[in-house]
C-alpha cells in the first residue's frame, strides 16, 4: 500500500533519502559507508550490489544475453543493446542545446560540446597543448619523440617531461587517492574522478552549503574543511619544515618526503 499513500518509513541518518523497503535503505547506506560485499571470484572486482556483480562477471564468462534481431550484434549489458540498436533505427535522442547536432551515444554528445564550451581535457605532458579527444593527443605526442623524459618512474616503464604529470602517475603505484568524497568514503587519485563519483550524489540533500562557491555536503566535519579552501587556514603544520595544510591526511602524505629518501623532494 505504501506505493498509493506514498509512505517511506525507513530514513538513512546520514542524508535526506528515504524508502519504503527496508533492503533499499541497506544498499543506499553502502553510499555512505563503501561497503562494497559482492566480490568477484576471478579479479579483485567488488561492488555494492549484486546486479553489478552479475554484469561484471560476464567480462569473465564471456556470456552476451542481450542480442540485436537485426544483426549479429550482441553485449553484456542492456544499455548497449539499446545503443546499438539506434543504428538500425536511425534515433538520435542527445541533442546539442547550441546547434542542430544530434547523435546516437551520449559521449559523443559530450565531445561535440567540447566545440562550444572550449574545454580541452586531454593535455600534452611535454608542452602546453591540449585537445579535445584523446587521440589528437596521441598523434601530437608522435611529435615529441626527440625530446628527453627527465622524469623516469622507478616502478614501469613510464617517463615524463613536467614533475606534476610524474606525481600523478606515481599515485598508481604508492595507492595515494588526495581527492576525498565529502558525503562518503571514497577517494580518488585524480580530481576529474572525484567529479564523476559527486555526481551520484547530486540527487541528496545537502544541508551545509557554501555560500561563496557551489560546494555543499552532509557532513558538518567536512564542511568545516572545505571553508579552509575559502579562509586560507592551514591548522596542520609539519615540525620538520615551515609546510602547513588544510586536512590531517595531507600533512601524514608530506611527512614521508622527511622519512623516505625515496621521494623526489622536487614535487
């Protein structure tokens, strides 16, 4: 009866989300907690429901359950079977808001507006060209062969021109994530990860919002953190040298350039 009156009893604690079954509210919570239970046999895959799992797992079993009746088309999820089929269909669902462009997939929506909005994510780790899509990157970098890589990563066989693009890379290796979710516990390596995971939060409510930029979060303790962004504050200071930051676990990260000689100080 809950569907027709609309009652949601079981609320999470930690934001405005509620439901009218009590197994919904359990796998919202994983949002929250990053409890990830369903976890693949094969690879070190683990998520937090068992849907994911299912679909992860033809990857291994190379089973194609969803087939095109016009081809001999098939995928492991449904999504692309519905993709797929606007080739034969002919739709073109994602359309640009400033020109008549429209297209099947909408990735290739988000590269096209990348012609209005200027934006160019994929940057030359050798000189300061940028693109829009990573294979003009790749054919540009052809055109930096000559050059010497000063910075050589120990671990693989990766080498770069700039030390901010080595640090990143480094992270792969050290497990470092310094991009921190603030409405749970997920962290990242890189700060355009970190974007893409917000998004799943958007629909929540967000009480402590900022009012001098877009941030908001569920947590008073992590808006307490993020104002230091705003007001300069940097209350962790290191007893070996003048460093100070905003967050504890940044200042436990700097304290290894003083413990491991194995650090390049130059980052």
């Amino acid at each position: 009866m809950r569907i027709h009156t609309g009652e949601k009893p079981f609320k999470c604690s930690e934001c405005r989300y509620s439901c009218t079954q009590s197994q919904h509210l359990l796998r919202h919570v994983r949002i929250h907690t990053g409890e990830k239970p369903y976890k693949c046999s094969e690879c070190n895959y683990s998520c937090a429901q068992s849907p994911n799992l299912q679909r992860h797992m033809r990857m291994h079993t190379g089973e194609k359950p969803y087939k095109c009746c016009q081809c001999n088309y098939s995928s492991t999820q449904a999504y692309n079977l519905q993709t797929h089929m606007r080739i034969h269909t002919g739709e073109k669902p994602y359309k640009c808001s400033e020109c008549n462009f429209s297209c099947a997939v909408a990735n290739t929506l988000n590269i096209h507006m990348r012609k209005h909005t200027g934006e160019k994510p994929f940057k030359c780790g050798v000189c300061n060209y940028s693109f829009t899509q990573s294979h003009q990157l790749q054919k540009h970098m052809s055109k930096h062969t000559e050059y010497e890589w000063p910075y050589k990563c120990n671990e693989c066989d990766y080498s770069g021109t700039r030390a901010e693009n080595f640090k990143k890379h480094m992270r792969k290796h050290t497990g470092e994530k310094p991009y921190k979710c603030g409405e749970c516990n997920y962290s990242f390596t890189q700060s355009h990860q970190l974007q893409i995971h917000m998004s799943k939060h958007t629909k929540y409510e967000r009480p402590y919002k900022c009012n001098l930029c877009d941030y908001g979060c569920t947590s008073a303790e992590n808006f307490r953190k993020h104002l230091r962004i705003h007001t300069g504050e940097k209350p962790y200071k290191c007893s070996a040298c003048n460093y100070t930051c905003v967050r504890s676990e940044y200042l436990a990260i700097h304290k290894r350039i003083h413990t491991d000689k194995n650090i390049m100080l130059c980052l």
